[in-house]
C-alpha cells in the first residue's frame, strides 16, 4: 500500500510524527543523478524554473486532488495529470520567468512548457494507468497493465517521487521520472561522453567552408532478431557511409540510432554503426559523431541536427543523408513528411535535391531544437 505520509509527502506537506516516536535524524536532501539526468533532457524548462514555479491557488488545487486519494497509487497518478486549463494557467503565470534564458526554442517558452507538461501526462497515462504508447511494440511498460508487477511499480514509483531528493521538482514531474525508472525505461540518458569526444574536439577546429555537406547523417536499420548488434541494413548504411566519407566532401559522419529494435535490446544501434565503421574501414574516430537516442526516421534527422547545432555546425548549409534507396524514396515522399508533421508537429529541416540512389541532401530546421517529452524515450 502507499501510506498516507507518501501522499502528503507528494504533496510537499508536513507530517507531525505518532506521539512517542523516535525523531528521525535529520539530513540534506540526497542527489539522485539519474533523476537530475532525466529531468535536464526532457523537462530541461521545468527543470531550470524550479519547483517554485507554480502560482499558489493552482499548487492548492492540485494538491487537493492527490491528497483525496489516500494510499491508492492509481489515483495519485491520475490527479497528478495535468488539464488544458492547468498548462495554460502554469504557462502563463511561469513563460515570462524564463524571458532571457538559454536555449529557449524557436516557438517560446509557454509552447516549451506546454510541451513538457503534455509530457508528464503521457508518461503517468503510459506507465502508470496503462494508456498505450504511441509505438507499443517497442516503447511502454514491458508487463500487463492489470498484471500484479505493474501495481507494484506504480506504488514503488510512488513511494520513490516522496522521498526527498536535491533539486525535486514539481510533485507530477518527480512521479514522472519514478514511472520511468521503475519501468526501466530511462533510454534518453546513457553516458557516450567519451565516444563523442573525439569528434567534438575536431568539430570545434574545422573550417566548415571547406566541405561540401556538413555532415553524412547514416539512418538506422534496426535489427529484428535479439542479441544481433548490427542489422544487414545497417550493415550496408556503415558501408555506403564509409564509401561517401572518402570522397572528402563532408566534415564528419553522424550515425543516428538509439535501443529500439528489437524491444529491449541491449545494443545501441549508433555505437555498433560507429565500431564499424572504425574496425572495418578505418575512419578515424574524430570523424564520427555518435547520435544515440533516435527510435525512427523522423528523430534520426530531428536528432542529427541537434548534434550540429551543438557541434557548431552552420545549419544554413546542406548534410547528406546516406542510406539504401528504399529508406531515401521514403523519406523525400510525402507520406514521410506528413508523419513529421503528425509526430513532431513540424519538417525537422527541408528534402533534397537527391544525388544519387542512396544520397539525399537535407537542410536543417532550427524547430528540431525543440524538446518534446511526449516521447520520454527520446524527447
């Protein structure tokens, strides 16, 4: 069961002690590194405003709803969701706070905010009240929504958002990030600090005037079959890849594509594209950018521009995307920029011309920058 001092914990109320209970000793709060993580890269807003950010009638309000759900963790998690009428009433009264801050999209920071809470909302509709995910073969919970370890989740995710942390946020974003690590599904964080290294260290010293294509942005292929770290179409990506590099007319080579296929897999697709492409061909590692988090193709160019943006790269100049022709016709067509459109809300940058079969050219949009936690996985 979830205790009454877990809810009103949730809720950042005091809780008097039983008469003739020992006093806990007191300490500072400790830091939980993987929950500061996780907060930065999808809720990187809420996070930098603080847990302070909500107008007090709206705080009363919210807590009003949790704290009438006692020890019952299934309601804790559906008063916790946030409303239209909320994320309106938070952005408003929040949006002007962030006036100046770094890294504020395109759009602003009341539509960022919106965002973000439309992401704490599908994370507890996701993980604790069984909605389905968008892409449920490979992203959600891994048990029944009903099932008795799903229960238990929930409550441990419960019991773990009310126990203080350094930094807590909000009591709805700290449930958020309790789903997800007690579903195990914390994939839009991973440390390839030291495989990025090599490349950011070169990127800072290039003269991007040089190069035709700033970058050859490899597509992933995800394998179907467990413990297979490197699909035949990726295979063949590494290699169209290796072959585009030698002619000399791109900076640098960014291979995209994170632990998606098949579901659970242990391999990052981006890291095994990047081994390969260092034992089987040679290409220095200062040359390969590693993209890790991309699910699908859309976020594979979306993400692509992310690391230019943070390489430096001049995002008025053309990359090329390498991979087989299947995957280029889709991706100059239609059907895939109307699926970026429903999926992301935008182009992540505009198609073509083509170049060959296997090359496409694409220029960056600066909307990519935007950050969207309704896919917690890789927001």
């Amino acid at each position: 069961m979830v205790s009454r001092r877990a809810v009103a914990l949730l809720l950042g109320a005091a809780v008097p002690l039983a008469a003739g209970a020992p006093a806990r000793a007191s300490a500072a709060p400790v830091r939980d590194h993987t929950s500061e993580a996780l907060a930065a890269r999808l809720f990187p807003l809420l996070a930098r405003l603080g847990a302070d950010a909500m107008p007090e009638p709206l705080r009363r309000a919210r807590a009003g709803r949790v704290i009438s759900c006692g020890d019952d963790a299934a309601c804790v998690a559906r008063a916790s969701r946030w409303e239209a009428a909320e994320i309106d009433s938070l952005a408003a009264a929040a949006a002007p706070r962030a006036t100046g801050m770094s890294g504020v999209p395109d759009d602003g920071a009341a539509a960022q905010l919106g965002r973000e809470l439309r992401g704490v909302t599908a994370i507890l509709d996701t993980y604790a009240l069984g909605a389905a995910p968008r892409y449920p073969a490979i992203d959600g919970p891994d048990v029944a929504p009903d099932s008795v370890e799903a229960k238990t989740r929930r409550r441990a995710a419960v019991a773990l958002a009310t126990t203080p942390r350094a930094g807590a946020l909000a009591p709805s974003v700290e449930l958020a990030l309790a789903l997800l690590q007690t579903n195990d599904r914390t994939d839009a964080v991973g440390d390839v600090a030291a495989l990025v290294a090599p490349a950011r260290r070169r990127a800072h010293t290039l003269d991007w005037s040089r190069y035709r294509y700033t970058a050859l942005v490899v597509t992933g292929v995800g394998p179907e079959v467990p413990d297979m770290p490197l699909s035949p179409g990726g295979q063949y990506h590494v290699r169209l890849a290796a072959e585009r590099y030698a002619a000399g007319d791109a900076a640098l080579i960014i291979v995209s594509g994170g632990r998606a296929h098949p579901r659970a897999t242990r391999f990052t697709e981006a890291v095994e594209m990047r081994r390969a492409l260092i034992e089987r061909y040679g290409v220095p590692a200062e040359a390969i950018v590693l993209e890790p988090f991309a699910r699908h193709t859309t976020t594979n160019l979306r993400n692509a521009t992310r690391e230019l943006a943070a390489l430096g790269a001049p995002l008025d100049r053309p990359a090329l995307i390498v991979c087989n022709p299947e995957q280029s016709r889709y991706i100059e067509g239609a059907a895939f920029a109307e699926r970026n459109r429903r999926e992301l809300g935008y182009l992540p940058g505009t198609i073509g011309p083509r170049r060959s079969p296997t090359d496409i050219e694409f220029r960056p949009a600066r909307a990519s920058l935007r950050v969207d936690p309704l896919d917690p996985l890789d927001p």
